[in-house]
C-alpha cells in the first residue's frame, strides 16, 4: 500500500472571456504540487507549504483541504490526510492557483487510495475546494486542470474542445494581487438582453472556431461585452495590454480569470512571442512589472507525479 | 433571360430555448413561396397575398417588399419587381413566417437575376425585411432557413450544426396570434448573472450534443431560463403542454421564436408521434385547439422551385 502520493496540476485561463464561469484552458509552466499522506484520525492538515505564496489558510478555507475533507467524506474514511503543498502559481493572479491545489490534493489522494475515482466525482471534490476559495462553484478552471486543454464545464458536464496544436496563449501577469471575491463584486449590476445574445453566440462561435480551427471564427467570437468592461478597470494599464496584443496579431485577449493576468491568443509561436514582449512593455508603461508564460492553448493535464 | 422565378422557405423553429435570437432550425410542411418578376420602374408591389394570412402589409412593412429594397438599392437596380405571396406559414405563430417570406423573395429574385450571390449577402438583405416585422435584427430564422437544418447565426457568420437525421422536433400550434413585438416587452428587465452563465453554457452544450449525437448533453442544455419564464405567461396552457412533451420522452421543449407555438426534441419519430398528440391534448386541456407538425430536426433549406 503506498504511504505517500504527490500529484501536480496546472494554471489555467479561466473564462476565456466570453466563456465567463464555464469555460478555461490550461498552461504549461509552474502549477502547483500536493502531497497526500494518511495519517490516524480523521483530521486533515496542512504540514507544509512552499513556493510563490507563504500566506495561505491552513485550515478549512485551505483549498486542498476542503477538496480533501469533501473526498474524505464521500468515501467514508476512518482516517485522514496530512498534506505539503508546494504553490507554483501566485495568489490573486487570476491564473487559478486555488483550483489548481484543490485539483493536485484530490488526484494525489485517488492515487494513494487507489480508488481510480472517475473525472466527473474528482470534479465534484476538486469544486467543494474551488467552493471555499472564489465564493462561487464554477468549473471552468477545475475542468480544464483534471482533462487538460480547453474545456467547458456546464450542468456537471465536463466537454474538451479540441484546439489546434500550433495555437498559443501568451499570459502577462502585473504584479498586483486581486481577490476573485472583490473582482466579484463589480459583476453584481444587471445585465442587458443584448449583451446576453452578443455573449451567448460569441461563447458558441469560439467553440466551433476551435473545433474547425477557423481563426476567422475565433476572432469574431473572443470578444467579451458582458464581464470585461466591468472588471477591465481594476487592472492597471488593461486597454494598452489589450491594444498590444491585438495590435500584434492576437485572436482575441482578455482577462484570465478574475485577473490581473491578461492572455491573448496566437495563430503560432512566431506571432505569440512577439505578442508577449508588446504586452510586457504595455504593462511597463502603465508602471507596472510583469511576467510571462507562452503556452499552447492545448495545455497539460493535472497528474499524479509520484507514489511511494 | 427568365422572367418570372419563384422560391419557397420553410417554417422554422427560432430560438431553440437556449439559443434566443442566434439558433434556429428548419421545418418539413407548409412554408412560404414567393413569385418575383421585374416590373419597369424603381417600385416593388405586391400584386397578390394568397395562403393562411390575407392582411399582411403591402407596403415598405412587407418583408419581402424590404428585403427585395435593400438587394434593389444594393446591386443598383434600374427595375423593380412585383411579387405574389403564397403564405403557408401562419402570421404571429412563433414560426418565422415573416423570415419565410423575406428568404423567399430574395432567393426567387438571385435566381430571376442569375447574380448567383452567396448565402451571406441573401442573407444581410433577407435580414432587412426581417428587421421591418420584428422591430430587431436577428438571423435565427433567416439563417436556418438559407442554410436548411440547424443554424448558429451570430456575428455576421452562419454555421450548420450538425444533427443526427433521426431526431424530431414536433411543433404543437395553438390558434392564437402572438405579435413578436409584444412577446419582446416582456424581456426589458435585466438579466441576473447566474441565469446569463445558465443560458451561455447550456447553448454551447446543446450544440456540442447535436454535433456528437449526445442525448444526455441535450437534456441537460435544452431548459431555458432566461427567455421561457418571462414569455410563458403570454401562451395559455404553456406549462401543461412543455410537461406533456417531456413526459412523452422529449430531450427538452419551449416556446418556438416568441411564442405561442410549442416545440420539442426527440430522439426518433416513434417518440415525436406519442408526444405530438399528448401536446395537442394539453392545449386541448387549456380550451386551446391547436395544430401539429413532426419535422426532422434537419430541416429542408429555401429553393427555387420555377424559372420561366
């Protein structure tokens, strides 16, 4: 019986602008990683935690710890978990660091277990994290961490919508933290009918876009009215990051997640790199450092990495 | 050179629930025909309305009267035309009588003309007839009916979805005229948040099911929120007859455009036949009598049927 299993999972582009709570991608590059161990008892804690962020809770409002105390409870256990946690996404990136550690903690967990638990129930764990974290249940940052790629995640349904390989995401991250909840906040007026149809039809064409590969489509579609201009002002030197990209040939940006981190997507890698640095100097100009991952759209999955 | 062309264009489906103003699929059975010839001078008249209506406008309010002005300005025409309706589609039934005619008229007039112009220019003009009857502009009628079958039209771009030939979609009509401008007043109210994510998740779903035949994504995607709730209070008997199809074994059911015909998807015509008639009995039940139609999901596209 192993003793130990350790798992990583990536940071993901959350909403992907006009797919506001069901739709994310992940990215290659530093995710996070959680060990799981058993320990006597049925309580769950937080041993260690290392990498990009000292300041988490350690107790239930701890991501990893609630997708554990939900998975614990679902199978009945009669003991519990002790769990190092190494943080390779920053807090408050709006690259999806807390779905990411929810994620790891119960892949980690099924393999130790060897409970070969489907993706639909790891989803449903993964989500009683995400839970305590956003204030909200949404899976498009938990979907895309447990299938890889892009994914939509709606009615419980888990969909990978197939991308082209070539396709690329560029992610500049300001440093500056936002809270998903405060960025919640701003979302809390009504929303007029014809944003509602604009979104709803451009989330439907992004969709096809990928799945044919017809950037035409894609640039139609990435074009958010309903969540961005509402959260855009919270950001720092958005509309210049934004004009950057575009100006450099992206698909479409917007901003990933709740933010501060703005993707935009490219056709290839030539076209990305060149985006990324346009998008860096943006963010400078607006006085604010930043750094950048290059990914392809099609990014990896969450995965057990270790068992002992 | 011909000297009279005439097209038909079917009834169609708006809407589909959760695709409003963007989704919309075709019907087998009685449509609208138009018959085109040029005339000496500018005008555009309407020489004979014929069919299932006898007071529609003959004027620049005509559909097809402005859909034939806006391809006239357009390719610069020095004649006009006169036109003979057949109506096969009843007006304010929910099922796109209007884009019927609209499509109809600039077909048969691309025929008459041999311009041979491509569906997204029939389109942008079938578009502005329908903009004189709705009082919007939204291609979730003219769309399907150029292309035929299941169609996304948002954004200027027109998709086919696909959908497995065997499924049915069965329309229950009850006679009761709804006017697409009163059932659109009811939708002034803002839009909460959650019913937006809902709606835009359950489109992508929805589309994704019919692409891979998936039964238990369409279940799940075909319940509108956002639309049916506020326009259902306008068609007596609405509940009753949405239980009846979904107890009969419907993947979902809803208003068809504004109302007040009923629609609902099944997976085979066996199915459709048993839920057509439990339709028709629960109007029956709500003092309504009303007619049926079981159409493949698939429906026909717009033609020219005579070039003389």
């Amino acid at each position: 019986m192993a003793t130990a299993a350790t798992a990583s999972a990536p940071a993901c582009v959350g909403n992907v602008g006009v797919g506001f709570d069901v739709l994310g991608h992940t990215l290659e590059g530093p995710g996070d990683r959680v060990c799981v161990r058993r320990v006597a008892g049925r309580t769950i804690r937080v041993e260690a935690i290392r990498g990009v962020v000292g300041e988490l809770p350690r107790d239930a409002d701890n991501t990893a710890v609630a997708a554990l105390t939900s998975l614990r409870d679902a199978l009945g256990l009669d003991h519990g978990f002790a769990l190092e946690i190494d943080k390779g996404i920053p807090l408050g990136s709006g690259l999806a660091g807390s779905a990411a550690s929810a994620v790891a903690a119960v892949i980690a967990a099924d393999a130790l277990l060897g409970t070969q638990l489907p993706p639909a129930v790891l989803f449903a764990h993964a989500l009683a994290g995400e839970r305590v974290a956003s204030g909200g249940a949404n899976g498009d940052n938990i979907g895309p961490s447990l299938l890889g790629g892009l994914v939509l995640a709606a009615e419980g349904h888990l969909l990978r919508v197939p991308v082209p390989a070539a396709w690329r995401c560029v992610v500049a991250r300001p440093h500056l933290a936002l809270l998903t909840r405060d960025a919640r906040a701003v979302l809390t007026a009504p929303f007029a009918l014809s944003d509602v149809v604009a979104q709803c039809g451009r989330l439907a064409l992004l969709l096809a876009g990928c799945a044919c590969g017809d950037v035409a489509l894609v640039r139609s579609a990435l074009r958010d009215v309903l969540i961005e201009p509402r959260r855009a002002p919270l950001v720092p030197g958005f509309a210049a990051v934004k004009a950057a990209a575009l100006e450099s040939g992206a698909l479409g940006a917007s901003l990933s997640g709740a933010g501060p981190s703005v993707f935009a997507w490219y056709e290839g890698a030539a076209d990305a790199a060149r985006g990324a640095e346009a998008m860096q100097a943006a963010f400078a100009g607006a006085g604010l450092p930043s750094d950048l991952r290059v990914s392809p759209i099609n990014g990896p999955a969450a995965a057990v990495i270790a068992l002992d």
